[in-house]
C-alpha cells in the first residue's frame, strides 16, 4: 500500500485535504496514520465542504512523549487557533 501526504510544509505540518459532507474517523485515522509513519508531530485535518472554512479545520498533535507512559499512541486534539476579532 502507498501513502501520499497531501502538503508537507517547512517539513513538519502534515496537511490532510478533504471536501467532504463531515469529517468520519477514517479522515482523522488517515491524516494520524501519515503523522506516526512520517515521524511528524503537527497536522491540519482542512475541510473544504465546511460552511464556514475554520469550522472545517482540525489540529491534531503527535505526543510521541507520552506514547510509553499511556500504554499506547497518545495524540493531543486541540483546536486550531481562531482570532478573537
């Protein structure tokens, strides 16, 4: 199987694009997947079918870190940061 990240900027956020209804968990799982193969620790989930673009942006953080004390892959979801205008 082949994966392709869909952006790789400055060589540490991972973009993940999608025009879709709602983002499922399989979007997430992708955009996860490509973080812990690529050892990267930042992505973007952007989708473009959203309303409203900032609604359809999600942050996700690889804590790689915390991976050993959790027993598993631990990963940190925080949204993405939204100017207060």
């Amino acid at each position: 199987m082949r994966y392709r990240l869909d952006f790789l900027v400055g060589g540490e956020l991972v973009i993940e694009v999608k025009a879709v209804e709602r983002i499922l968990a399989v979007h997430e799982a992708q955009l996860l997947t490509y973080l812990r193969l690529g050892g990267y620790r930042l992505g973007l989930l952007m989708n473009f079918c959203a309303p409203v673009l900032r609604r359809g942006i999600m942050r996700r953080v690889l804590l790689p870190w915390c991976a050993s004390c959790l027993g598993g892959d631990a990963v940190g979801a925080f949204p993405a940061r939204r100017d207060r205008r």
